[in-house]
C-alpha cells in the first residue's frame, strides 16, 4: 500500500514527522508537502504558474505550491497509484466553517475529488494548553490504523479531530459527527485604516 502525506504547515512541521511515525508501518510512505507554511489557506489551487518541486530525498518532496497542489501534484505526477492521502497532523482542530478555509482539510478534499482515498487529520488544542506530540501521534496512530481498513464512499473524506488535553495513552473513544456549518464568532477592531481580526466574542 502506498501512502501520500502533506499537510498546510510546512515540511518541517512537528505534525507531519509524527504523521510519518505513526502510519510508516502501514505501507510505503511519500511525504509531498508544502515548502512553507500555507495554514489557513484553504482550497486555493496553482493553475498557470509553474510549481517548483524538489526532492529533498527518497520518497520526499518539499513542493513550492499550497496543500491542494501538493495532492494534485502527488496523484497527477508523483504517486498516480498511491492507495491513501493523509494530511496533517495539523496543531489546532479543524471542525465546522474551518473545513472550508483549512489547507489542511483542502489537500485531503482535492485527493478525494482525484478519487484517491483520503484522510484530514488535527489535534484540537485546549486553551492555555500545549501539544503532547508524542501522546498525540500515539492516538492518531490508534485511529488511522482502524480508517485505512474501512471503505470509503468516491469523493468523501475523513476529517478527524483528536480531543485536547489527551494526558495518558488510555483508549480514546470515537465518534463521528455531522457538519456544523454555523459561522465562528468573530468581529474586527477599526484601528485608523486598518481592520485587525479578533475572537473576542467566543
């Protein structure tokens, strides 16, 4: 089985090497992700520019473009037979209106829309809290290992949200929820003749 990996944080995020720990024993794995940091970016796809790839060794590429191209780019060029796509891990959850501006959900959205079998991945953070990686990767290891067993619908995707503070290594349960499309709460503070974005409403 051949896995692709990206994320929307850059192929020198702490998530991403985690990611790779925790599926590497279940397939060959190819890491295309994007050279910089690209969160928040969403769906935005490259379509007249040309996107620069290197190859920094086997199997991994550091790819000049946002998450959605680094899948394009994998399953049009560089693994055109690969079984599985996993984005993330990604610091911070990805739930409700953010699957619609995450890069990180995006690269696993444009893989399944190429009809390869995808998975978004994300660790909720808590506030005030930092990220355990280690725990983390051990539960994401956990439920990726029971995903790429079940079959998926053409076109759908998993977007998964790991709970936060996870502080053991214990079972965690699953479940699996609808779309919450209901906007965030959010506004602006006018400062001169500029807008700065604040959550001071949640």
């Amino acid at each position: 089985m051949k896995i692709i990996l990206t994320n929307d944080d850059g192929i020198d995020a702490p998530g991403l090497e985690i990611l790779q720990r925790g599926v590497q024993d279940q397939g060959e794995i190819v890491i295309v992700a994007p050279a910089q940091p690209q969160s928040g970016i969403g769906h935005k796809v490259t379509t007249w520019s040309p996107i620069a790839a290197e190859k920094l060794d086997h199997n991994h590429y550091a790819v000049d473009g946002t998450p959605a191209d680094c899948s394009r780019l994998a399953l049009k060029q560089l693994v055109p037979d690969a079984d599985w796509l996993i984005a993330g891990i990604n610091p911070g959850a990805n739930l409700g209106s953010d699957v619609y501006n995450s890069g990180t959900v995006a690269a696993a959205r444009e893989a399944a829309i190429l009809g390869c079998r995808s998975i978004a991945i994300s660790q909720y953070v808590a506030k005030d809290q930092q990220i355990n990686w280690d725990i983390t990767g051990y539960h994401a290891a956990a439920v990726l290992k029971i995903l790429i067993k079940k079959t998926i619908e053409p076109a759908w995707f998993w977007n998964v949200n790991l709970p936060h503070p996870i502080n053991d290594y214990s079972e965690i349960p699953l479940g699996f929820c609808g779309l919450d499309t209901n906007p965030h709460k959010y506004d602006y503070l006018k400062k001169k003749r500029v807008y700065l974005p604040f959550k001071g409403l949640i």
